[in-house]
C-alpha cells in the first residue's frame, strides 16, 4: 500500500470552496480504486493549512489513477472548483507507507515482557503483577 500526503496552504477566506473540492475528491479517489482517509481542516492554530491523506494498493494502481488528470472530465471539473475559487495557494505531495497498530501483532512485535517468555506477559487482572526486565 502506499499512502499519498498532499499538504494544502489554502485560502481561509475560502474554505467552503476547499470543502467542495475536498468532496469531490473523496469521490474520485473513491471510484478509481483507492482509499481516502479524508481533509485535515484548520481547527486551531494556523488557519491556511489543510492535508489529504489516501491510498492505493500500490504504485501501479496510483500511477493508473493519475493518468486520468488532465483527460477526465471528472478530474478537470473538480480541478476547475480549485483554479476557480482559488481556494489552493499551493501544495506538495509525498508517498508514505502505513505501519499501523495492526502491523505490530502481525510482526510479532506486540507489546509485551522483555524476556519474550509467553509465561511472563501480564494476563487479564494482573496489572499490579510486576514485569522482569522492567
């Protein structure tokens, strides 16, 4: 999976338009096979910064979905809500890869004692039960 980062420095004056183009988004990135996780919105401290955050099960499929900007109708429309409004001073994107909670218990790598001995991880009801190692 790989994970796109795009950092918004938008128009507080304009955030109802940058909501729209967020939407529009969310759909698109939806349709075309990815996963998005949804705009980040000023809420307290700087009011011009925003971030979107989606996915898709990889490069290739990412690539496939960008080959469309520019030709879609789809893609040119939600496009022209932000050159319209000019909700979007500027922006950059990078590609993260998720390590989630999940990844932990699958790499074995779970919280647990030091030692590794499963006979010395805490059970249920054993909070005050001190830990070796710790």
């Amino acid at each position: 999976m790989i994970t796109c980062v795009v950092r918004y420095t938008i128009d507080p004056r304009k955030i109802e338009a940058f909501e729209r183009f967020g939407r529009r988004w969310m759909e698109l990135v939806r349709a075309h096979g990815g996963t998005h996780h949804g705009y980040f919105l000023p809420a307290e401290g700087a009011s011009d910064e925003a971030l979107a955050l989606f996915s898709f099960p990889g490069l290739a499929a990412y690539e496939e979905y960008r080959r469309l900007f520019g030709r879609d109708p789809e893609f040119i429309e939600a496009d022209r809500i932000r050159d319209d409004s000019g909700c979007v001073l500027r922006h950059e994107r990078t590609f993260m890869r998720p390590l989630l909670p999940g990844d932990l218990a699958a790499a074995g790598t779970a919280p647990g004692p030091a030692t590794g001995d499963p006979e010395e991880a805490p059970r249920a009801g054993d909070r005050d039960r001190p830990v070796p190692g710790r």
